[in-house]
C-alpha cells in the first residue's frame, strides 16, 4: 500500500484533520477533514484546539495565522451508536466487496429476500453485491438459485465501520496526520 505524503501548494489543499476531545478522528471513511475556511472559523470560534499547522499562513490586514492541519474540538461529541442506513455504509460494512463472488467492482445493492417476497430494506436484510450476480439473482431467494452472502447481513456498530474503514487509507496523508491515524497496512482492502 502506497502513501504518497506531499506538502500543499493552495490553502485549498490543506485541510484539517478533525479529531474528537478524546484525540481520535470523527470519522476514518470518509477521514474527518475541514476545509482551512472552517477549521480558521473554529479557531475565532474558540471551538477547536490547533494540534499541528501547515508551513503556510493566511493574513488578514489585522492578523497572520498558520494554516491549521489538526485540529481537536474542545467538547467531545459522543458518537452515534447506531450508524445511518446508507448504501455507502452498507458498501463498509460488507469492505466495497460483492457478498456472492468477492469481487470489488461495479457494487449495487442487493435484497437477499426479495422485497417482491416481503424483503425489507433492513441492514439485516441487504448486502453488497457486483451488478451481475444481483442481475444473476434477481428477485430470487437464495437458496432457489445457490446465491448465499459470504457473510450473514448485519447492523454494524460504528466501531465496525470505524474498523473496515481503517482498511482503506486515502491516497493523501499529511504527515502531520499520521500520529492520530491507525490504517491497518496488514489487510489489503
């Protein structure tokens, strides 16, 4: 797994990484980040506290401040317990993999019972599943047509999305970054 750690060249390319009063990011996928417009806001706000800073200053006619590249809010928001039902987080949960043939490409949403045969839309009930096995299957059960998911649909915890997105590492780090960021670098997504 390759990490490239480039230093920015526009204050637009430097973001902030966000952590929680406890010091760990908000969120690993997507990785907690403000914009520098937001994070230099939550400084005046006296919201967050700047951990590390970019070689890079923004001016006001009054002021100069180094651009902010951690940033750690003052008041720990706790997180949810129970993660949003989306079709991306469905796609962590199952780590971007088609739960009939293991593949990584070209994922849709699969019903494993039907909603045709009363199917919900259930984190217990939906997988991700590459475009032709979900058309191979179509609104079959999966015992009629030998399709069974690889693993049994599940409500993941955040900390399961947490952990599956710590498999898959953004192409960009700030070094600064890499202290309060854990990447499994052992499981290749």
């Amino acid at each position: 797994m390759t990490i490239h750690v480039r230093p920015p060249v526009s204050p637009d390319a430097c973001p902030a990484l966000v952590l929680n009063a406890d010091y760990r990011p908000l969120s690993y996928y997507p990785l907690s980040l403000w914009s520098w417009q937001d994070a230099i806001k939550a400084v005046f706000l006296d919201r967050v506290n700047i951990i590390a800073s970019y070689d890079r200053t923004i001016r006001s006619p009054s002021s100069e401040i180094r651009l902010p590249s951690v940033v750690c809010l003052k008041s720990y928001i706790k997180p949810s317990r129970h993660p949003a039902f989306t079709r991306f987080n469905v796609f962590l949960r199952d780590r971007f993999t088609c739960q009939y043939c293991n593949i990584r490409e070209d994922l849709t949403f699969d019903h494993v019972i039907p909603r045709s045969k009363g199917g919900q839309t259930t984190w217990e009930n939906v997988v991700a599943a590459c475009s032709p096995c979900n058309l191979r299957k179509g609104d079959r059960l999966p015992a009629d047509v030998g399709m069974v998911p690889l693993q049994k649909p599940f409500a993941p915890t955040v900390q399961d999305l947490h952990r599956n997105g710590r498999l898959f590492p953004p192409n960009y780090l700030h070094e600064s970054w890499l202290d309060y960021l854990y990447w499994d670098s052992e499981l290749e997504p």
